[in-house]
C-alpha cells in the first residue's frame, strides 16, 4: 500500500510538472506573439510615415519642358505657361531679388536662362506665408514676385522646370530651390543675374509689338553667350 501511494504521488508531480511547463510554453508564446505584434505593428507605422513623408517631400510633380535658350524679342511674348519657365525673352533680365508686385515675364524668364529661380505667389497670399518665401528668396539667383491669376498658392519655376505647390511652407519648395537652382538645364550657367533691370510691370510694361528698329528675334549676346567674362553673380532686390 505504502508502495502505491509513493507511485500515486510520483505520478501526481509528474502532473503538476507536466501542467506547469504547458502553462510556460504558452505564456513564452503569448508573450513572443505579443512582441512579434507590437514589432510588426511598429514597422508599419514607420513605413507608413516613410512613404507619408516621400510623398510629401517627393519632386515627382515637377513638370518639365524643352524650350531652347537664346532667343530675345522685344515685345510682349505669349507663353503656353502660366507663369512661364522658358522660351523668347526681353534682351534685358530681372534682377534678382525681391519685388512686391508683379514684374514682367519676359524679363524673368531671361533670369531663369541665368540660373534663376522665380518662385510667384497669388496677391491674397497670407502675409506669414510670403515672409516665409521672402527668406527663402534671400539668397543669390532668386528671384520672387506676386502673380495675378497664378494656377496655385505657390509656384516655383526653373529654365524648363516647374512646380506647384500648396503654399509657401511646402517642403518640396526648398528641394526645388536645391536641385534646379543654377541647375543642368540652364542655358547661360554662371551668367550674371544683377546689372539687368529692376522695374516692375507698372514702372516699365513691354510693349505688345516690337519697335521698328528691332529685330523679331536675336541670339542672346550676353557674356556667357559669348564668352566673355562675367562679373561675380550678386543678387540684388528691387528699390
């Protein structure tokens, strides 16, 4: 009897043992599901935010065209663009700098052949907002103005190169300045962009028709043009 009360008791622990250690496999799992959940879902978010985040800051909507440099008219030019980002232009560029009202196509279109960014935004733009773009356009080679009718809050243009944007802190704004500023579709690479004008629409509109004594249209006779050399670029804001 003594005997079989020993083995009822060895099997009874061998119980319990065996309970015990199926509660801990299915603990260790829960808690490795658990974690693996939490991993998986962590990965997920930060892939969501990285995709998020490309899609913000992403240049993919920049819109692109093949205008050939060097052309000058002296009139009025009508552009398939609004604003433009190539083709005719005056004989004389924009300077570069800050305007508060609206300037001519014709002359910042030949300050984009230089290198130039022209960044336009709508007259109603929020004052907060065109501060903003006020220090981003600080620096050299960049030009920036109001435009009436503009198809955006804000549009950022280049020699061939052009994007809309939502407004004046959207991130692809500073990406745009970094790649197409002074970038490898500018005709006149290194040509100055100060020592042109620095009038506005009102003070100086061009005229619809060329003068009689100007030709249609002249290949661009500036120092890069030619060759010659070019004073240091500066850029230089409207009076």
């Amino acid at each position: 009897m003594t005997k079989e009360k020993a083995q009822a008791r060895r099997e009874h622990l061998n119980r319990m043992r065996e309970e015990q250690k199926r509660k801990e496999r299915r603990t260790s799992l829960l808690m490795w599901g658990g974690g693996g959940l939490v991993i998986v879902l962590l990965v997920g978010v930060v892939a969501f935010y990285l995709i998020g985040e490309r899609s913000r800051t992403s240049l993919d909507a920049v819109s692109s065209a093949k205008y050939p440099g060097s052309l000058h008219v002296e009139k009025k030019v009508s552009y398939k663009e609004t604003p433009p980002m190539g083709g005719e232009h005056s004989s004389a560029w924009q300077n570069c700098g800050i305007y508060d009202q609206p300037i001519n196509n014709e002359n910042a279109v030949h300050s984009m052949e230089h290198g130039a960014v022209w960044i336009t935004y709508r007259p109603d733009l929020p004052k907060a907002e065109v501060d903003t773009l006020r220090e981003l356009a600080s620096k050299d080679y960049m030009l920036l103005s109001p435009y009436p009718g503009l198809p955006a809050k804000v549009v950022a243009s280049s020699w061939n190169k052009q994007l809309k944007l939502n407004g004046a802190d959207d991130p692809r704004l500073p990406k745009f300045i970094s790649k197409y500023k002074n970038g490898p579709d500018t005709p006149e690479l290194g040509a100055s962009c100060s020592g042109g004008v620095g009038t506005t629409t009102a003070e100086a509109p061009i005229p619809a028709t060329a003068p009689s004594s100007a030709p249609a249209a002249t290949p661009d006779q500036s120092p890069a043009a030619t060759g010659e050399a070019t004073p240091a670029p500066s850029a230089s804001s409207a009076p």
